[in-house]
C-alpha cells in the first residue's frame, strides 16, 4: 500500500541573488532561452530545440520514446531497454519490491541480486508498470459539466462525475488504464490511456552500499559515484513481454557538450504558483511537513539502530524519510531566501499588470489572484484537521502511517462507495481505477506488527499534540487509553495482516464491514465521517476554487504569450532536454563526469567506512575495471523528483544514462528553474556495462543491453 | 557557554492505571507511604524515615552528606570521595570537560584517559563547582518588597531588586557564592550560599563505549551495563584540595533490600503544576520542545556522518538532544495518557475542594488555580516570541543556538546591566554572579565555525518558519540575506571567538559595544530591545503572576497537611531515599543489579557492534575480571534529571553507588511519583573499584578510593 512518490535524493542551499528564474512565468516576447521545461508530449518544443540546438525529432522519434518509457506506480520512472520486456530503472525505485521480497535470511536490498536465467526472475509482489499509450484533450467536456451559477461544492461534484465518467467510457472502450490528468493547476485537462503490468520480476539489482554510494551525506550532492540501477522484466501471460519500442544502448554514452532528453514522470513542481500559495508552502506547509519528517526520522533511527533485523524492516521507510527531509530542507531554504520571493513577487506583479492594462483580460481572469488567497485562507484553518485525518487520495499512502490502518479504511470506503453509481464514487474508488486499488490492497507485502505499534502509537501521539488531548476525533480514536497501548490494542487485536480476510471483508461488502468485530475496521469506520467531511471541504472550498482559479491564470498566460507552455509536473509523463555540462561551486569547477576511478578515491577519503564502504565484489575486481570509464554525469535538463529511474537519451534516441538524482543547487527546481547550477546527475551507460562486466560478471545481461558478447 | 541542564538518560513508557500517583499533591491525613520526595535539608524526612525503616539520621550525618556533595554548573551532581579534593561523578557529566579539552588528534571523550600523577591531571576550561554551605529562610523579606496594591510589573520589579540585594549583600559578607532560590512555586525564597571552586582537573574517564555502553538504545533502559564516572580533582591556589567532608566507599556495596540515600541536584520537576499548567505543558511546550530537539538532532546527525571530525566536533550537542529527546518523549507519553490525566484532575479537584470548604483559605487562596489559568493563556499567547529570542537567565544557553551569538549577547547586556544599580539589573547580571558569568564568557573552550554556521543559519530558518519572513525581528536578524547567507556572514565575520576580544570589549563597558564594528555584536544590538521587551512579559504577565498563586497553592497545603513536604526540584541540593529492588516488566521480573559478565552477554546479544562494541582493554582483560561483581543496580529513591552523578549511600553514609540514569517508567517522575516500576539506575561501587584495577590497572586511583593497595 505504498502509492508514495519516491523522489530522488538536500543540503542547504545558498541561491541568493545566484538563481536565474525561468522564464515559465513569464516567457514574455522572448523565447525561453534555458534548457527549461517538462513539456507534454502532446505539446513538445519544437521550436526552442530548432532554435536553441538546431534540432529536428524525425518521424515517430518522439512517440518510441514515449513508447519505451515506463512509470513504476510507486513513484519513479524507468525505461525498455531490451526487446524482451526488459526494464531499467534506479536501485532507489526498484528497492520498494526488493524490500517486500526480502526476509531477515534474504536481503536482496543489502546485497543485491542477479537472475542467472529467466526461471530465476522472482516476481514482484505489488508493482504496478504503465505505459503512456495516447493523449487526449478532455478539457472542454470537464469544463462544460460545470454550469453557469453553480457554487464550488456543486462543481466539485460535477467534475468529479464527468471525470469519473470520461475514465469509465475510454475503460471500457480500450481496455487501457485511463486517468484524466488536471494540468496547469486546471487550465486543462488531459485523458491518459496506459498500458498496465503487473507481472513484474527481478532482473538485477548491485548491493545498496554502491547503489546508494555516500548515503544521506551524498545524497542530492555532486561529484557522485553511485551505480543506482536495477533491472525488471516485464511478464504476461507468464511470458516474457515482447516491445517494439526499447531504447537502443548507445555506444558511447553522454559526452560534454551534448545535447540529452530525458523521458519520466516528474512528480509535482509549483512553478505557477501565486505568492500567496508560495508563501502558505514557505510558512505552513512546508514546516509542518519538515517536522512531520523529522519526527519520523529519529523515530524510525531508534527503531533501527536496536538491531540489525529492525534496521532492515526499516530501511525503506527510513530512507524515504530521509530522502523527503533533505529534499524539503531544500525547498524551503529557497523560499526563505528574501531575495528568490522578491523575484518571484516582481514576476507576479508584472502578469498582473498586464492582464489589467487589458480590460478583457481583467473582466475574465483579474479576480483568480485574490480566490486563490481566499482558498490559502481556508487551507491555513484547516490544515491540521485535513493533514492528520483528511484521508484521500493523494494521502491514502499516510493515513495514520500504518498499512494496517490504511488497509481498513481501504475496506471500509471501497464497500462504501460501491454502492453508489460510478459518477458519484471519491475519485480513488471510480471504477476505472479500482484493478490498481485491489493490486495494492490485496498485496502480500509483509507488514511489520512491531513498527505498526510504533508508527501507529507515535501518530496517535502526534493528533493528541497537534489537536489537543480533548478533540472528538483524539478522543475517538484514542478510545480511553495512552497513543501507544491504543497502538499495542488494534495491531494486535486486527486480522488485516492476513490477504484472505481482507478479501473476505471486500468480497461481503457493506455488511461485511458493519459487522466486522476486527478493532482496526471498527476505528476505520468510526473516523470515516470526520475524515470524509475534513476531505469534502478541502475538495470544495481549496481544490476546486483553486482548479477555477489557476485556470483563469493560465488562460490569460495562453492569451498573453501563445501556447507553447508547459504545465507544472503531475507524475506524468513528461520530456526535458540539456546539455551535459560542468558547473562553478565555491569558485572550483566542476567537471560534468565522474569515473570509476574517482569512486575508490572518494571511498578513501571517507575512511573507507559506510556510507562509503564498498562492497566486497568491487575491491577484488578493481584491478579489472578501466577506471577512467564515465561512472555519473551532469545535464541541465529540467528534473525534479518522480523523474528517478528517466532514461538519458542522445539525439538518435539511444540511452546514454538514467537519472537519479538532482545536486544540491537543484532543488529549487520545484519552483522556478535555474541552469547556473543546479544539474540532473545520472548513471552513465558505459559505467553501467564496465560494472556489469568486470565487477558483477553479469554478461547475460550486458549482451541483452548491447547485443554484443 | 553551556549552562545547560545535563538530563540522564527514554522510549514510549506505558503508565497507563498503573501509576501510583504519589502522595505530594495530597498527602491528605496519612504519611507519604513510598519512597517519595526530594527533600531540602533544611527539611528532611525524619518522621517518614522512622516509620518506614526504623532509620534515624545520627548527629552530622546530614551536614556531612550535604557537605560531601557537589554541584557541576554544567548540570549535574557529583561527590567528594576522597580528602585530597577528589570528585567522582558521571562520565556524561565530566565529558562537557572532556570535549573541551580534547582534539581532532587526542580525543578524552572517545578514549578516556587516566592522569598517572597529579602533575598530570589537565584542567578543565570553564568548569565550576559548588558545595552548598549553609541555608537560610528568607521568604519574609522577599515577600516584604511586594507592598499591598502592587500589580504584577511593580511586584516583579521590587522581588527582583530584593532578591539581587539579598544576594549581594550575602556574599560580600561571607565570600560564598549566594543564590536565592525560589522553591514551592513562590511559595519560599531560600538563600543557599555555596563555595565556588573553579580549577577543577581530570583524574580519570572510560572510554565513551563503556561509559555510554548500549548508547541511545539502551539510555533510559534497564538491565544495564554502564561504567558512566568520571574522576575529577579540586584545586585551590594549584594544591589539591583538603577536604574534611568526603564519603567514605563502602565495601560491600548496595545490596537487594538496604535502605539508601541520594544526594544531588534534580534539576525541575513540575508535580505541583495545576491541571491548566500540565495541559499546557502537553499541548504546547512538550510538542514544540520535541520538535526542536528532533529538528538538531537530525541536523546534527547530518553534520556528524561527513567525516569523523564532525563526529567529534558535534558528538556532546548530539548526545544531549538525543537525550533530552528521549525523555521529553517520556514526558509527553504520560502526559497524554487519559488515566494519567484524570487522577490528576481528581486530586486538583479534591484539594481545591477542601480549599473552598474553609471560608478563610477560600478567601485567601481560592483564586489561585485561575490565576494560573490567566497566566498560561499569555504564555501561550507568546510562546513562539518568547521561544525564539526571549533570551533570559533560564535561556541564555540556547540563545540562537550559537556560542558566538551568546557571547555577543553577555557582553552587550553586561555592559547595559553594569551601569545600573544591583538591584535594577536582570537576575543574572546582578553582581553576586557576576564571577560565574565570566566564567563562562571568558572560556577558552573551542567554538567550532562550521559548527555554528550550521545552527545559527538553521536558527534563522526556525525563526522565519515560525514567526513568518515578513515578521520585524526576523527581518532584522536576516537583514535581506537567506538564513544561511547571513550565518556565513556573521559567524566569518565576528572577532568574537579571541577571547582577548572579548575582555578588551567587557572592559570598554557601553562605549566599546555602541563603537564596535563586530557583526555579532551588532546583531545583538539590534535584537536586544525587542527580546528584553518579550522577556519582560513573560516575567511580568506569566512569571510573578504564577509566583504569587503557587505561593497560595504552598500555603493552602501546608494549613492543611502541615509543613513536611518537599518542594518540586529546583536544581539544588535535595535528599533522596529508597530501597534497592528489583521490579516487574511485561511479566518478567527485573532483578535489581546487574554483573559485569553480563556486560559481555549483552553486547554479544547486539552482535558486538556500536553501540555495544565493547573497548579493546575490556575484551583483553575479561578472563582477569570477576564476573559476578555487581555493575549496575537499581533503587527506588526518587531522582530526576540533575541528579546525574549524585552518590548514592547507606545508613553509615558511606557510598555505595552512582546514579547515572533512571529507566522508562521513572520518566514520568517529573509530574508524580511511582514506585510501581520507576527506579533510579546506578554504577555500583563493587564495579567500579573491579573496572579500576582489573581492566585500567588504575591502581593509583583506586587505591585513594578504597584506601588499600
């Protein structure tokens, strides 16, 4: 039940008056002249590649590569890059699935894994792959559900139903996965159809201590010497799957000086976003999410450091809990420096101008500023309601930060809302996603009872400080006892752990629930009413107003400055270009790659001792490596987090290197793009081949890549 | 500059209908039936003592405990244990010197250290110890100042200006340091005058693995295996110190079932808090506490894992924030448990019941639970003001948390408060002090810049976060940079880390601070009016109001239970008492000591790895050791925070252990007393003499404790 957007790996740091803000915002008469953009596929910039790098994509060059890219539903991206259903993605996505098929006897995360031959792939227990099969503008019919004069809780409702109507028909016309995508924060809307696997296994995986070289310290830092891959095959009907569009592996890889694209999900940027918004993230949300991290962090550490079977049951969500703390350290170090937020304000200030100097403009779209901060206003009040209890669908993976809980009200809302008709259900249990819902929820992944106690008691504490011990919801939950005897009380006393029950209770459906005697149920129901009505206003009174409202900003952005704009990310699929280029840090130069070489002398002068332990496998073969192959490099291509696992691409489309991570200067990415500094750090493919040969002896899987023995 | 209180060492404790809620609040018609209460000895528990163990105190046996124990300024407690000035006290208190003294190349904490003769004993830094001399009641003439019709500004004015008067006249009559100490609430003023020694040198320390064994894991926990002392010696004009007063060691140790004493320095508990004053604690001041210390423990760490030196460097800040993380999670965990509360609000009700029941305690003391009331509702109001920069003589320690800002702060406000009369000046200004003062302000102690860019700029940013950037004081502070910018700034610009600096700008008075140049010095400046202004509210509006209505509360208890009870720890020199005795966990009996072969068993059941990798000269030396010696034991005496260190003794009063740490369920001691399983955690004296001369060959060392060869 981990539907959480994985994101790559935060110092703090220093932008100061340093940051070239993108010309997003305002592209003004000047084309974008940056290596800016996570443009749609359905929308590419073509004409910034022909101006900028005098590039042309020839015929299909854009739709194989959309073809050959991957999203891994837990959150990052990947790519085929065989023929035979094989894929390539970063060991920080993969390592979801190598966790859950993981025991205290088998560590594939610690000590990584190579399939000897196809029989030996082991299948991945919940790991949903989507491939982007067409794009179409749904716009106007979203649009036209809402009826002049109806007020925000009414047009919630009415374009939830068409949304859930629109994904039913294409569902059920196509047989394809199909999500209606809000874009530009509602300007437009988007029908994605995807093709859906969920026969997934592993290939290959390096040990975590070469994959995640340098740890949290090297995390989001560059120079980088990591090999963060891993392979899956994609299966169906127990065969493997057989593509016509894989990336071809190129024979060189990136160079200096060349032009990239990278293919992959983005998971969420708030370039476009008001001042207002800006500033609620910089003094709300942004904090109250710091501290929500950093409580989990020295929970979790605790947990860990009692024994060497906690540290690895812990070792996901411990450093996914890491991974968002430097990751948001670095957003709101962005924020907080007054000299980004006047930018910003200056910017804000000059679209206004100009939608006022223009009396249409103003009557259309002049009021969408001051809605939006009305729509901030109410999110202030009820943030701490609607962040620990607001369960929806962009929280489902939180609630109450225990899967047993999650799985409850899973439960308890699925037979709820399938009895309602299709148009009326909450987004998440619309028909045409509940295949998706089911993987997950039904998923044999091992839950852990002993941090279920500790997550679950530790978030009872947190409601019991953030709303006060006497709060009906406190209370209710609470039911009389301390966080974590309440905690000891329903992990114990639930049947959840166990699939079969779980499909029992969905299979019974509404009666099922009601008399249902499991506590974690009976909890789940009794919070249902308070968790959905927190949910219902911020869906009607934040959400909606605010899809209203950024509508109107971004029609006037169309009318102002023409079409060629590209939407914040959404974690969906999305294009980027750069160059592969060096930076200035501190006044020292820093060169665009590393090499295999530079991985030894990085481990040396850390003391050779983890995070900067290499395994084994690496200091007996090192006299085989040519250690001036590439190992990482840098572009300026536009990513953020959710682009993990993208594919590097040269002109020809073949694969050069597959992202992984952001540097430090990179960060600010989220809202507002810079190329002075900040770079895309990828795994370059000749170090990729030179390890699989020389180190792992894995030349099966180096000919698959290459066609070459 | 560290006046922090050193706090031993806490996971989740379930209290739940198990508590014994101590008979403090209400001792009602019957005797304390436990082992409860940290005694003034000015007012023991003789009564209480004859009735439980038959135990009367002969004539000097108190003034010679009193007169043997001893106050570390850093926090903590510690005991003379031998004539020529000697000082046993925890490892985690005597390591504040360590790290002092330490450096990249030669570190004390990590390695330990033993002094082969006193020509070889270093001294520490800055470090101050007290021996309390003599007590005197002077409740009348503080409550004096305070004439009828006064409001609560004028009362705070006129009790401070007597309270500085008191103390100053006090230690220019008798030389002896003088503090008032306010006990009960406000209920008494005591003056405890102390000798002051202030060359102070290392005899001898373990190494951190074994003073520390089990580290964060095992702190707070029970069975232990902790060697945690240190030895340090008094000189006065560079002579070993004669002391007539010293503990004689016992040869036997503590035993299952003696009766013992604990002399030390608890250093707060909150047990006469009203239910208003406890439920602000839970829902304001422990959660935003908690979120500070886990936000510099996650910074901390991160600094910590670059390089061993960082390690180093930040090992005392991280410690004590892991430390006081663990046991303010302690805290709030009995605070937010329901049974917990109630039975604290039936004994407020009851007590306030019979309050009322009498016309002339009504009238006289009927309104105080209201008053406190009013004054928690103006803390709450200005907690995050009075939080961030309310810098006071409570505070001065956290004060941005940046040695160098502190400095700067001391001398901009010594050379302010220097110019006025005594008794007009801030508490910690007022001149009998003021030798301390510089102590600290003068310490050489090494101040590390990395160090303090990282907190200072992450100060910054908690300012920014909780205040908001357009906030007037944070505008200030930052001064249009980014919060890391402006750290660089001021830490690389200050001249404040010379300590010469620093006395030349205390001896120029205001002229040297208004004409200094210094950007530490200038930011003090800046901020100080607006930080003497939310000072001066919480003294005025929380501080004296809550002074005069615990004053009521104290008295209302002693007309109706008389006077034997003690008041809430105030980090002074309080007796302690209780039995050695086992206790029952989870349905387990715990037996009350452990042996040091079991030091052994425990680190191979944590597979020997840190924190439980035990020392080379420990593996060495184990066949030579006895295995059965005890190492650790536990009692029920009644310690808290602050009584790290505090000898622990038989009816002979000779010692016969260390306390060093109390377990899980003795966290909640800070709001009642329990003895059901919340005991005190001590080194025994059996172990340590074995530890000395079997595994350090410190034969020297032990020979001047035991007296034999």
């Amino acid at each position: 039940m981990n539907i959480r957007p994985i994101l790559y790996s935060v110092a703090t740091p220093t932008l100061g008056a340093a940051i070239l803000l993108g010309a997003a915002l305002l592209p003004g008469a000047a084309a974008l002249r940056a290596d800016e953009g996570m443009w749609l596929f359905s929308n590419p910039p073509v004409k910034l590649l022909q101006e900028k790098y005098g590039f042309t994509p020839g015929e299909g060059w854009l739709e194989h590569i959309q073809k050959s890219s991957v999203r891994f539903n837990n959150g990052g991206s990947g790519s085929f890059v065989g023929a035979n259903g094989l894929v390539m993605t970063n060991h920080h996505v993969g390592a979801n699935c190598l966790a859950k098929i993981s025991t205290k006897e088998n560590d594939y995360v610690a000590n990584g894994f190579e399939a000897k031959s196809q029989i030996a792939e082991p299948k991945c227990p919940d790991l949903e792959l989507n491939v982007l099969m067409s794009i179409e503008d749904v716009t106007a019919r979203v649009n036209g559900a809402i009826l002049a004069g109806m007020d925000f809780a009414a047009a919630e409702g009415a374009r939830r139903a068409e949304m859930n109507t629109i994904e039913k028909e294409s569902r059920d016309k196509t047989g394809l996965r199909s999500d209606v995508v809000t874009l530009y924060g509602g300007g437009q809307y988007h029908l994605y159809r995807y093709k859906r696997y969920t026969d997934v296994r592993l290939v290959f995986a390096p040990q975590k201590a070469i994959a995640f070289f340098g740890g949290d310290t090297d995390n989001f830092e560059y120079p980088r010497y990591d090999l963060d891959i891993c392979f899956f095959r994609v299966y169906e009907k127990n065969e493997a799957l057989f593509v016509e569009d894989y990336l071809k592996w190129s024979d060189r890889g990136a160079t200096e000086g060349d032009l990239v694209f990278v293919s992959g999900h983005p998971g969420r940027t708030e370039r476009l976003d008001t001042l207002d918004h800006l500033q609620y993230l910089r003094d709300f949300s942004l904090p109250d999410t710091l501290n929500l991290l950093r409580r989990r962090e020295v929970l979790l550490e605790g947990y860990s450091e009692r024994s060497s079977e906690n540290e690895r049951r812990a070792e996901r969500a411990l450093f996914s809990t890491r991974n968002r703390r430097k990751l948001n350290i670095g957003r709101i170090s962005g924020l907080e420096d007054p000299a980004f937020f006047e930018k910003k304000k200056q910017q804000e200030m000059d679209l206004r101008h100009l939608v006022n100097r223009d009396l249409d403009l103003k009557q259309k779209y002049g009021d969408a500023w001051d809605q939006i901060a009305a729509s901030i206003e109410t999110m202030r009040k009820i943030r701490n309601e609607y962040n620990l209890f607001g369960i929806g669908p962009q929280r489902q993976g939180a609630a109450f930060n225990s899967d047993l809980f999650e799985i409850a009200i899973t439960l308890v809302r699925l037979a709820a809302e399938s009895s309602k008709p299709n148009a009326e259900r909450l987004r998440e249990y619309a028909e045409a996603g509940l295949d998706s819902l089911k993987l997950q929820l039904f998923s044999p992944a091992p839950i852990y009872e002993d941090m279920e106690i500790l997550q679950l008691g530790d978030y009872f504490g947190l409601m019991t400080e953030t709303l006060g011990a006497d709060n009906a919801e406190v209370k209710a939950v609470l039911a009389g006892k301390s966080p974590h005897d309440r905690a000891v009380e329903l992990v114990e006393g639930t049947r959840l752990k166990d699939v079969d029950t779980r499909k029992r209770i969905a299979e019974g459906g509404w009666k099922a629930i009601e008399n249902s005697t499991d506590p974690m149920i009976e909890l789940a129901l009794k919070i249902d009413p308070a968790a959905r009505q927190i949910r219902q206003t911020f869906e009607q009174q934040v959400e909606e107003p605010q899809r209203q409202a950024y509508a109107k900003i971004a029609n006037a952005k169309f009318a102002l400055f023409g079409a060629s704009q590209y939407p914040d990310a959404t974690s969906t699929l999305r294009l980027a270009f750069g160059e592969v280029k060096g930076y200035t840090e501190n006044g020292k130069a820093i060169p665009s790659a590393t090499t295999l070489g530079g991985t030894y002398e990085h481990a040396a002068d850390h003391g050779n001792k983890p995070p900067f332990e290499l395994p084994a496998n690496w200091l007996q073969q090192k006299a085989q490596l040519n250690l001036s192959t590439p190992f990482n490099f840098v572009s300026t291509a536009d990513i953020i987090g959710g682009n993990s696992g993208s594919p590097v691409m040269n002109r020809a489309g073949e694969i050069v290197g597959i992202i992984f991570d952001g540097n430090i200067e990179s960060l600010v990415l989220d809202y507002a793009y810079t190329d002075q500094q900040a770079r895309a750090v990828a795994v370059h493919t000749s170090g990729i081949i030179e390890a699989l040969r020389k180190v792992y002896n894995a030349d099966r899987l180096a000919s698959e890549l290459t066609h070459r023995r």
